[in-house]
C-alpha cells in the first residue's frame, strides 16, 4: 500500500487553506464560473476523506495483521468458547 492518496489528502486541504487566505486578503469571489467558498469547501471535504479514509484501511489492515500473527488464545485450538 502507498501513502499517495493521503498526500493528495493534504495538497488539497493546503490548497483549500491557501483558497481561503486568498479569498480574506483579495476578496475572491469566484474560481472560474463557480463560488470560491464552495471550491474550498469541497477541496478540503475531499481532502478529509482521502486521509482519514487512508489512516482507517492502514489501521483495519494492522489489526488484521496482528491477529493472523497472534497464536490461537487456550491450550487447545480446537475447544472455541465452549463450556467444559
């Protein structure tokens, strides 16, 4: 797995951030035919969820992982939670 998607995650939330200062200190108003606040708004939503998207599969993917790795819990594999 590569960690591309959670970079692009950051470049557009910086890009978002850099929008928004752009927007205070000229007074932007628009980004080709659409509303300012609205590209910002979208690039820092979508740059959210590249991230934490990226952040929970590499998570779900450690835990899975480390239970592959881990012996079977007992003295013997084949007992599961049954009551002796």
């Amino acid at each position: 797995m590569t960690r591309i998607p959670r970079f692009i995650g950051y470049a557009f939330m910086a890009a978002a951030a850099v929008l928004a200062a752009v927007m205070k200190k000229e007074g932007a108003e628009t980004v080709g035919p659409l509303p300012a606040v609205a590209v910002a708004l979208f690039l820092g939503m979508v740059g959210v969820m590249l991230v934490c998207t990226d952040l929970m599969v590499r998570g779900l993917y450690a835990q899975v992982g480390a239970a592959k790795a881990a012996p079977p819990s007992g003295a013997d594999a084949g007992d599961g939670d049954a009551a002796s």
